[in-house]
C-alpha cells in the first residue's frame, strides 16, 4: 500500500501547532523559581533564611555565628564593644574597640588619663561631696583650680573611626551626644571639627577621608540640633599624626573658635 506524503504547507502548518503547544504546556506548569527565591526557609540553602521570599544569611543576630550580628541581612563582625562600660576597667571604646586612653578628653566629664589608663571623675552635687582638694564642678568632683584644657565650661572628646571608614559607629554617639549638649551650652563660640587620618593610602585620598570623618560628624551634631553655621571643617588629612599608633590617628578632633 503507497503510503501518501505530506504537502510542504501541511509539514509548516504541524510544525507551528507543535511550537504554540509547546509555549501552552510551558505556560500551564509551574513557573520556574529564580536562583536564592523562597516561600521558606526550608527552600534555602544550610545557613540562610526565607526573608520577603529571598534567601538571605539572617534577620537578627541569634542567627549569626558567635563573634557576628546581622547587618542588612548579611552576617558582619560584631564590634569589642560599643560603651566604655563594656572595657576593662581604664580603657575605652573607641570605633568599637577597647583602647588605652591618650589624653583626658577621652575619660568623660571629669575624667583624667593617667599612663593610658582612665581615671573615671567621681559624681557629685556639691563641693562637700569631693575631697578635700577637690571642688564639685558641672556635676564631677576635679582638682581645685586644675580647669579645663579647652576655655569653654565643657569638655569636647575626640571621636574616632575605623580604617578607611567615614560612618560613625555606635561607640561613638555617646560622645557625640555629650559634644552636642557641650556646644549647645557654650553660646557665642563656634567650633572646629577636625578630620585626621593615619598614613595608609596617598596623600589626596587622605586628604578626601578626612574631611568625609568631619562632615559626618558634623551632620550627625547637626541632627542633635547644632547649628552648622556654628561648625566649620578643616581636612587635616595624615598631616598630623598623634605618634600613638593608626588607631588614633583616625579621628575627629574638635576645637574652640
């Protein structure tokens, strides 16, 4: 029996129904999921979690190994320490780290720095509550007649960052808080914000670095209510070196006008 072939136009036709078939069936079954897409966190892989529907490594530090909290959902090195309270007794934190103190403006109202160690102001409300060669000044007993090292009422503590870093970090706010309250109280004086960095990188880039550490210490005082127009920055770069290491090189120093 002579089987009977198919016309071109009949070969074309079935060829253009099996192609539009096809997109059909791809379209009637399941939609392919994208790459790190979930419903839950049993669709992640070991170690992540399902957050609007995106595998992600966390959403709250319990999550994160020991030593690490959850940043924007990525797991980063959890800083030392974000309060001078958490470092053994004379340190500080500073840029999360604890450190031996370098001059008295790191030890708080008050406070001296005492071979890299801080000696800690005792609280008081009147001069009686000092001792004897001791009077009761803003709240913290000092030394009679021993003043200040600026020539305003209030001391400004310098703040510090870390490498290559221009963001302030927590252990710092507090700092920042009491500057802010410092200058506020000091009327009819303006104040230099003064960035430094160490001596890593050029001498251009540095000089961009720190002038970013003190504008953005100045835009964190100016949303504590400081007028900026009392704040001017002054980019030292690495042009000043502290001679105590890296660590306190990267800083922001301030200074009365």
């Amino acid at each position: 029996m002579t089987r009977s072939r198919l016309r071109p136009v009949e070969v074309l036709l079935i060829a253009v129904l099996a192609a539009v078939l096809g997109l059909v069936l791809v379209g009637c079954g399941d939609e392919t999921k994208k790459p790190g897409s979930c419903k839950a966190d049993k669709d992640c892989k070991q170690g992540q979690v399902c957050f609007n529907n995106k595998c992600v490594e966390c959403t709250e530090d319990a999550q994160c190994p020991k030593g690490k909290r959850c940043s924007a959902n990525a797991c980063i090195a959890a800083p030392e320490c974000t309060k001078d309270d958490q470092c053994p007794a004379g340190k500080v934190c500073q840029a999360g780290k604890c450190k031996s103190c370098a001059s008295d403006n790191e030890c708080g109202p008050g406070g001296t720095c005492e071979a890299g160690a801080c000696k800690r102001a005792n609280k008081c409300a009147k001069d009686e509550d000092c001792a004897d060669d001791e009077d009761c000044v803003n709240g913290f007993c000092k030394k009679a007649g021993g003043g200040s090292s600026s020539d305003a009422d209030c001391m400004l503590s310098t703040v510090y960052f870390g490498f290559d870093q221009a963001t302030i970090q927590e252990s710092e706010r507090d700092r920042l808080d009491k500057n802010a309250q410092c200058i506020e109280q000091t009327k009819g004086k303006q104040v230099f914000l003064l960035g430094h960095t160490d001596t890593s990188g050029t001498e251009e880039y540095n000089i961009a670095l720190s002038e970013r550490r003190a504008q953005s210490v100045a835009d964190f005082l100016s949303r504590l209510g400081v007028d900026p127009a009392r704040m001017q920055i002054v980019p030292k770069g690495e042009t000043e070196p502290t001679g105590l290491g890296d660590d306190k090189d990267r800083r922001c120093e301030f200074q009365w006008r």
